[in-house]
C-alpha cells in the first residue's frame, strides 16, 4: 500500500499510480483540462487500483452523459472488486460511487461528510466541504441573494460544474458555479473567502473563459445586470435616460445595480435584453416588489415575517 501526498493509504503497490493519483487530483481541483489523461496513465500503472477506478468514475458521473453509462457501469464493477483488498475509507469512496451511480447523491454527500469527519485530508471529499466553507464565509450570517439565476443547492444538480480557485495547500478559497444553458454555461454563484485578494474572481472568469473554447463551450453567460441600457447612459443620452440613471445611481448602495454594472462590464460582453411581461401598468409596483423579494433584496415587513415565524 502507497500513501499519498497527505499521508492518507491507498491500495496500490505502485508507487507510479500512487504520484499519478495525487497528480491527477490536483489537476481536477485546479480545473486542469488534463485531468482524464492523468487518470488513464494512473489505471494504466495499475489496472487493480480501487479507488483510482472510484476517482475515475466520479469523473464520468460529474460530465452527466448518458453516451458513458456503460463506462460508469465497467468502472464501478472495477472498483468493487477490488475493494476486498481497499482501506475502509476506501471502500466508502466505492459505496459513494455506487449511490451516486444509482441515483442517490444525497447518499453520497453524506457518506464525503463522514469520510471528513474521520480524515479531514481527503480531497476527493474535502472539495465539498471547502466549497460550503466558502459560502459561509462569504456571506458572513447574511441572508443569500438571488433568485433568478442562482441554483437552490450546488450541489444537487449533477450537469454543474465549479471553476475552484485554490491556495498552494490545495484548499478552495473561491469558486464559480456555472450550469448549462443553451450553447455554454451560464454563472450560477460567485463567491470568494474574506481574505483573498481583490481581483479573484474577474481571474477565475478568465481563466474558465480560456477553458471553455477548447471544451466546446460556445458562450459564458455572467448574470443578468438591470437597468444597463440606463446606466451605460451618457451626457448625449436623452434627458430621461440621465435623470433615471442619477436615481439608479442613489440606489446603489442597497441593490449595487451599478456595481454590478460595473463588473460585467469589464469583460467587454456582449449585451442581451432581457424583458419582463405584464398586462397593466398598475401591476408595476407589485410586480417590482415581488421581484425584489424574490431577489432577496428587500423582506417582508417585520410584522408579517413574525407572523410566518
């Protein structure tokens, strides 16, 4: 048995899979497009490593393609026969592919969160963990925004990817959630620690941008910016327009459109108008709060919100 580069057993005599294993690891947390190479050169060193077959395997669940069912079902095979001779954490890696390949994800979150409660070094787990960390930090107790283009859960749908950003110990410190829409992905969630530098995620967007072209992806949607056609108004847009982009502007700092504005605008995208129907004009004001509410932008008043309580 080879220990990895945490310390961590692994069931192969081959030091070569052991390195390619750890390799092949930091490429996937790194968004390396190399990472699939990696892991045939891995099972190559030893066609009988369990949980490379395990790694490999959550690979092909993660891509969502009904065209690797059949591979799942041979990798899956060739990962429980050789759990006879896997470590218990181990071979709860091969029970959580086997959920997760039959459908129950949840199962197999709960079976990473105890695999980190034993060993908290576990990568192939810890991802999620660090992902979930982030989001806590980020929002520091507040309340999550967003409604029209951000997912319930991030973890619960199988066709999401994440671009991570990593510290030199491998940990996440930010991430991109990004789900398929139409010819590419579009952005999900945006989140970073407290103590990251300034500028993270307009880097983590390029460099998904830059991975994207190569995969295939057609298009990168960010998020819808409201009122961008009032804020990109300037001195000779009529009257109207400026008036409506000083009152936008005073608003700022409880909705942050401009801000918002801003950041998309710096990766000079191409703008989509976006409309939102309705049969009378008197509808406007409740349409707008509900909007907001939705959006998490504004509550309930007090009174009623303890009522629901």
């Amino acid at each position: 048995m080879q220990p990895d580069e945490r310390g961590l057993g692994l069931s192969t005599d081959s030091a070569d899979a052991a390195a390619l294993f750890d390799r092949s690891v930091e490429h996937y947390l790194k968004f390396h497009a190399d990472t699939p190479m990696l892991v045939g050169q891995m099972l190559a060193a030893d066609p009988h490593f369990a949980l490379g077959h395990c790694f490999k395997g959550y690979l092909l669940l993660s891509a969502s393609n009904p065209a690797f069912r059949s591979e799942i079902a041979a990798t899956l095979a060739a990962a429980q026969t050789g759990a006879d001779k896997a470590s218990d954490r181990e071979r709860r890696h091969i029970a959580a592919f086997a959920a997760w390949a039959g459908g129950g994800l949840d199962r197999s979150f709960g079976i990473w969160r105890e695999l980190l409660d034993e060993y908290p070094t576990d990568l192939l787990a810890a991802e999620r963990k660090d992902v979930d960390a982030v989001t806590r930090e980020w929002l520091g107790g507040a309340v999550d925004r967003g409604f029209s283009m951000a997912m319930d859960d991030l973890h619960s749908h199988p066709q999401a990817r994440f671009a991570l950003a990593t510290d030199a110990s491998g940990r996440v410190r930010g991430y991109l959630h990004l789900v398929p829409s139409g010819r590419g992905y579009s952005l999900s969630a945006m989140r970073r620690g407290r103590d990251t530098p300034n500028g993270l995620m307009e880097y983590v967007i390029v460099r998904t941008a830059l991975w994207a072209a190569p995969e295939g992806v057609e298009e990168l949607s960010l998020n819808f910016s409201a009122f961008a056609d009032v804020l990109r108004a300037d001195r000779a847009a009529p009257m109207r327009l400026r008036l409506t982009r000083a009152v936008l502007l005073r608003l700022d700092r409880f909705f942050q459109l401009e801000r918002l504005f801003s950041f998309n605008r710096k990766f000079h995208p191409t703008w989509r108008t976006r409309y939102i129907c309705f049969e009378r004009a008197i509808d406007v004001p409740v349409l707008s709060l509900a909007t907001l509410h939705a959006e998490r932008l504004i509550g309930p008043p007090g009174r009623f919100a303890a009522r629901r309580r």
